[in-house]
C-alpha cells in the first residue's frame, strides 16, 4: 500500500510540474527557415527557461538540440537547430522546458529541402501568402475593432503549405508602442502569442519580410528613429535565413526553395519621405537596388519572387504604391530590362483587398504582381484606383490568403495561384507558366 502511495505521490507531481511547465510557454513553437542541413524552430517562454527540441524522422530514435537559456534581456526567445537531419526528410518534434516534456495539441513537424539538382525533376511543391494581419488588444485600439477572422489560419494550415511568406504587416505596432523598445515587443509579443496562430507556426516553414506597420508608424520611412529596435524585433521574433544582406540595415533578405528564389525587399529602412518632393527620391535605395538586381542576374530559378510590402507593377499613384515614386521604380523596371532578367515576379500586400497587376512590355515579357491582402486587418469597398494594368477579373476585397502551387517538369514548370476566403472557399485562381516569362530567342 505504501508503495502505491508513493507512486501516486509521484505522479501527481509530475503531473503538476507538466502543467507548470506548459505554463511558462509565452508562444511556439514555430518552424523557420528549413535548408538541407539544419532548420530553425522559434521559441518564446514568460519567465526564464532552458529550452531545447528533440525531434526524430520515422523510425527513429529521438534527438536533440543544444539547450538555449531564455534571459529576460533576450526577451526570452530561443532559437534552436536541429542539425542531425537528412535531406528531403519530414520529422516530428517535441518541445522541451525545464527539461519536460511539453506536450501540444496540435501537429509539430519540420521539413528538410531535398537535393534534387542533377538527379531529378524540381518536386512539387506549396506555399501560402498574406499580409496585414492585426490582432485586437481592446486597451490600445481604435473604438472599433479593426481585425477579425482569426479562424483563416486554421484554413491556411488545413491547406497543407510547406512554408508561407508573410509578405508585410505582419504586425500593427500602436500608438503606444512606436518610441519605446518595450512598446515595439510588447506588440510582436502580443500578436505571436495569438492562440489561433499557434498550430500554424508548429508545422508550417515561416519567412517575412516587413511593411509600415511593423517597421514603425503609418506609412514610415528612413526618418522613423527607433528603426535599429524594430529591425532586431523583427530579427529576434522571425526565423529568415538571412537579414540585412547588404550590409547596410534594415531586413533585406533571400532563400530558396527548390528551383523557386526569393528576394525579400525592405521598403522602409532605405526610403525616402513620402511627401519628399525630390523627384529621383528613394524607395529601396541604392544599395538595396544593385544587390536585387545582381542577386536576380544571377539567379538561374524557374520563377524569381520579388516580395515587397508595398505594389511595384500598379500604375496607380495612390496611397503608397510605387508609382508615387515614379523615378524610383522606372529605374527599377528599366533594370530589369536592360539585363534581359527572365522568371521575374513581384508579391505584394499592404492595400487591403487582393488583386493581380499584369504590364506588358515591348520585345520583352510581361511582369506580374501578385497583391495578396488582408488577412485578419480591415477591408475596404472595391473601387477602381486607376490601375491601368489590373487583371479585372481577379481582384477580392475581403479577407484572405494565397496558396500558390510550383509544379511540372524542370524545363516546364507551372506557378498557379488559388485565393482563398477567410473560410479557406477557394474565390479565384490565376495561373503563370515559365515560358511565360522568358524573352523570345
């Protein structure tokens, strides 16, 4: 009997120190980059913790990451890589504080990229897009709520995406938060820890890159003086593969997936005043400009994706499109063209409905901007901008997400593009081919 006792005894505690355990866990986990060799999964806990993963592909015996410490001055993130993987290989993993086991009710898988190159055709594969995703918190909010919907990442993880791009907006810093390095995480902190949004991070691969909202005040620019804290918020809370490529800040950063590239542009960091009335005013200034288009002549990628916050291909010279900065985009444009680029694709987000922007061009192929937008923040009515160039039968102007699928033979690959209703009801879908964009030989 007193053996039992005992044991008893013993599992209560247990049982409790679980329970606590699960309790120290502020957000994640989430699954960042993935390369063939290591991936990244994100971690935030409330108070001080030791972290690590184990993780284990079928079959296998489980292993695990170093332990990472979180510190009230790293705002309790950990970061974590498991290493010990193999190519092209899905495994599941478990979270660990304190030495326990944490246990989640949902799905938490990573993926390793395969080595196809020399050996087979590129596979197949899918990602989800979005932007403009706010997060109601009542106290420092306008009157009326400004998001909703929150059951859309439910829908995009139901669709089964190996990554998603986020492509801006990604948080709404408020007036509270803009001046102060505590106000800058404590709105990260409070969108990521979003209970809806957690089985989405545990699965699925994350990349970012950023728009006013979560760069600085409506509609920031290079002025904005708290930018370094917003750039290493940005750093600590997402999970790239790389940031600030060229040397120079802000959160420019590239990857690869298969045979697909992605250049994630900064359009804040390097950015001229809106109101500047310099008319050669920077956008992405030129830095950033030289390396995207070296990064993009050298690319030999079946499609080349260009995510920038804000639209590049609209001529409407509204709100905060590019063609507010005419000479900053022709040189963008003219670029392009002068080094014969091919596979080149512009996604975008920030304007709160979603639509496709198609410019056709003499002796050369046309370029495409795919805007995907809102995901959970406000809509507006349609209206007709004056986009000369906007594909009319594909526009939507409630919420909603993307899932583009990459497929066919290497030498014949297919991007198609499905939008999505905030109840994952397919709306539209837009097809591009890879010959498409190649120039005539």
């Amino acid at each position: 009997m007193r053996h039992i006792l005992v044991a008893l005894i013993v599992l209560l505690l247990s049982s409790n120190s679980l329970f606590a355990q699960a309790d120290i866990l502020q957000s994640g986990p989430m699954v960042g980059y993935s390369d063939y060799r290591e991936v990244l999964i994100w971690v935030q806990t409330k108070a001080p913790a030791e972290v690590k993963i184990g993780y284990f592909a079928q079959g296998e015996k489980e292993r695990f990451t170093k332990t990472v410490q979180t510190t009230e001055e790293g705002d309790h993130i950990a970061k974590l890589f498991p290493s010990e993987v193999s190519y092209g290989t899905t495994y599941t993993y478990k979270l660990y504080l304190n030495n326990q086991y944490v246990k989640r009710d949902y799905s938490l898988e990573f993926q390793t990229q395969p080595l196809w190159q020399f050996r087979t055709d590129p596979p197949e594969f899918t990602f989800a897009i979005g932007s403009c995703f706010f997060i109601n918190e009542a106290k420092d909010d306008r009157p009326q709520p400004y998001g909703g919907n929150y059951e859309i990442l439910g829908n995009i993880l139901e669709k089964d995406p190996d990554f998603m791009v986020w492509l801006g907006d990604n948080i709404y810093l408020r007036t509270p938060d803009f001046l102060t390095e505590r106000g800058i995480r404590h709105r990260n902190r409070h969108t990521r820890s979003l209970p809806e949004l957690q089985p989405l991070l545990g699965s699925v691969h994350h990349y970012a890159t950023w728009d006013d909202h979560d760069y600085g005040p409506n509609d920031a620019d290079r002025s904005y003086a708290n930018k370094k804290l917003t750039e290493k918020a940005f750093n600590d809370y997402w999970g790239n593969l790389n940031t600030d490529v060229t040397g120079e800040g802000g959160i420019t950063s590239h990857f690869l997936w298969n045979d697909v590239e992605f250049f994630m542009m900064d359009n804040r960091y390097h950015r001229a005043p809106n109101r500047s009335l310099d008319p050669n005013k920077d956008y992405l200034g030129d830095t950033q400009l030289d390396w995207l288009i070296d990064a993009l002549t050298s690319s030999k990628a079946s499609f080349k994706v260009v995510c920038v916050g804000g639209q590049t291909i609209s001529d409407a010279a509204v709100y905060e499109n590019v063609a507010t900065y005419p000479e900053a985009r022709k040189r963008l444009l003219d670029r392009i063209a002068a080094e014969k680029i091919e596979g080149v694709i512009f996604m975008s987000g920030d304007r709160h409905h979603t639509e496709i922007s198609r410019m056709e061009r003499p002796d050369a192929y046309p370029l495409i901007d795919i805007t995907c937008s809102p995901l959970t923040a406000g809509t507006h009515k349609a209206r007709d901008e004056g986009n000369t160039h906007q594909v009319k039968d594909k526009t939507y102007y409630q919420r909603n997400f993307g899932l583009v699928n990459v497929s066919g033979p290497r030498t014949d690959r297919t991007l198609l593009l499905t939008i999505f209703d905030s109840k994952g009801q397919k709306v539209w879908d837009y097809r591009i081919d890879a010959k498409e964009l190649k120039y005539k030989k």
